[in-house]
C-alpha cells in the first residue's frame, strides 16, 4: 500500500477526469485571439451569467486575471488595501509594481480576512499629495495563506460601502471562490452584485488542466482584453481548454464538498498527534498546521510521508499546508489518515 503516491501540495495537481478528456476531444475551436473560438465564448458566457455580471474573458491563469485586474483599477503611483496574506502580494511575483506601478498598503487580518474598519483605516488621505493615491481594494476568498477560510458576507457589504464613499475599485481574487460557495449555500450572484471584478479559477477545485476567468463590467473587460493582449495572455485554439472548464462548471463544482469533509478529517488526526502544535481552523480543502520543533522537527515529519510517498508543502514560518483535490481519492485518504496515526512514535 505504501507504495500508492499521494500528492497534497496543492489541489492544481489534478489531471483531466475521463469526462473532461472527452469534452476537451469533442469541442469546436476557433481563434481566440480573433475572438472566433465558440467553446471559449461559451465559456465566457457561462461565467458571466452564473455572476450575473455582464461580461467575462478567459485567461491563461488566476495571477495573468488578478494582474489585469489591478491594472484596470489603478494608475502607476497608486496603491491598493489588501490584507498581508494576500495572494496579490505574496504569491505573484511583484507584478502589482512591475505591471502596475503599484504598492500594496498590507492590512493585519485574521487568517487572511480583514474588517471594513479596517481597510477605512488604510485609506490615504486624497489631498495628500506625498503619499500614494488609494485606489482599489483586493480581497481574497478563500484565503489561500489563511487555511481556506471564507469571508463573512455581510462583511464583503461592510466594505464594499467603504470602497463606494472613497470612490475606490473593489476586485475579488475567487481563485478557490467555488469552494467557499459550497461550503457556506452562497449564490454567485451575490458576489457579482457586490464586485467591480472578480477572478475565478478553474484549474484548482474544480481539476482543469489550465485556465481563470475575470468577470465584470463590459466597460471592464474591453480594457481587460487588450490588457491580456499586452501580457502575452492571448490564446488561439483555447476552446480545448475552455471545454475543459464548461465541463467542470457542470460537473465538478458540487463534489468540492468531498474535499471540504476528508480535509476536516485529515485536520482531526494531526490534532491528536502530540507534537503537532496547532492546526488553523478548516473549513474548506487547505489544512494549515504547525509542528513543535522541541517534540519532533518539521524535517524530519516530512522525511516520514514522504518515506510513505505522501507529499505535502512548506508555507514558510514553521507552517506546513495540505490541500485535499478531485484526485485525491477516498482509498488514498483511508490510507493517509492511517500514515498519519502510525506517525505518533517520531
């Protein structure tokens, strides 16, 4: 059994189901790029109709639509609120400054979530002319640095009131949106009534082989597509990969909810391990925990999964992540939670 490999790095490591190969076989393509491929526009619609937004463009990834979208609500010299865990500035290489000329004012949040008194906080005086002019607020849900949590609603609406009396753009980055969606009843709808622009991701939960969405305004994404031009994000024959995503939307959205349930079982067995120091509250597919060094080293607890060939991933900052996937079957689980019961001895 031990010889079964297991990857919980992260939940993009998935591989087309058989009904997704099939769909990306049959689909009809055009060129893109001339806006002429019927799978990709099918797509588009699909994503703007579920947000009730009025447009929708699809992009290589969630980083390429996050960028875009930052690029759309700011000028260089501006800056954006976001919390310090956000993906935005942590995990995108800089390209807030090297595609926008931005600087990120970092909030001190919880778990990735900050408060509407916050971000008021954060705002920089408009008048005030040696520092940068606020422009745009970013959130992210679910957090990705913060253990998949998901945002309180009626706070998004806080805030959202926040940004409307400073006249400033609010974007959501919903990389894993689909999954605070099942795990707390929302409609989508409700997101695109509160947003300025929202970023979604296929090739996560929902187990693409590659591809993001950025919705919003038409006025929006007419900037957004030659933004995506500029960056090298336009795409010929991509109905391949757009059916890959119609195909997701209708099959695979619902079942994140399996994930969700085996994530808070794997988070119930590292805390009844002795030297597992903390683990952050789980509510969707990412387990964050902590291991104390004095009992066992974080070194060698990884030496011991990856010896059952079990993979996980470093956060940095002694935290360790698991992220549970559509690969990630219910065999590989049983025997997951069994490795990690056999670990109490290390």
């Amino acid at each position: 059994m031990d010889t079964m490999e297991i990857n919980l790095i992260s939940d993009t490591v998935t591989k087309p189901s058989s009904g997704m190969l099939n769909a990306i076989m049959k689909a009809k393509v055009g060129d893109d790029v001339f806006k002429a491929d019927p799978s990709v526009n099918a797509l588009e619609e699909k994503v703007a109709a579920l947000f009730g937004m009025e447009a929708a463009l699809f992009f290589p990834s969630g980083t390429m639509t996050n960028q875009t979208a930052i690029k759309i609500h700011t000028n260089p010299g501006d800056q954006l609120i976001c919390d310090k865990f956000a993906h935005v500035y942590n995990y995108e290489g800089g390209g807030v400054s090297f595609n926008s000329g931005v600087s990120c004012k970092l909030v001190d949040g919880d778990r990735g979530m900050m408060t509407a008194s916050q971000v008021e906080a954060a705002i920089n005086p408009p008048d005030f002319y040696h520092s940068p002019l606020t422009s745009l607020v970013c959130i992210e849900n679910t957090t990705n640095k913060g253990g998949g949590a998901c945002w309180d609603f009626e706070e998004l609406i806080a805030i959202r009131k926040v940004c409307d009396s400073h006249g400033l753009g609010y974007h959501l980055d919903g990389a894993r949106l689909w999954n605070a969606l099942v795990a707390k009843g929302e409609d989508p709808k409700a997101y695109g009534g509160l947003f300025d622009t929202i970023s979604v991701c296929l090739s996560k939960g929902l187990g693409c082989p590659v591809g993001s969405v950025l919705v919003g305004k038409k006025e929006y994404l007419d900037k957004a597509l030659r933004i995506r031009k500029i960056l090298g994000g336009g795409m010929r024959q991509a109905g391949f990969l757009a059916a890959a995503g119609i195909y997701a939307l209708d099959h695979h959205v619902e079942r994140l909810a399996e994930d969700h349930f085996k994530a808070k079982e794997l988070g119930l067995h590292l805390e009844k391990l002795s030297f597992v120091k903390k683990v952050e509250p789980i509510e969707t597919n990412i387990i964050i925990f902590e291991i104390n060094e004095q009992k066992c080293s974080t070194e060698k607890f990884l030496e011991a999964l990856a010896k059952k060939n079990i993979q996980i991933i470093g956060m940095g900052q002694g935290k360790l992540r698991m992220v549970t996937h559509m690969d990630y079957t219910g065999d590989m689980h049983k025997h997951t939670l069994k490795i990690i019961a056999s670990l109490e001895g290390l």
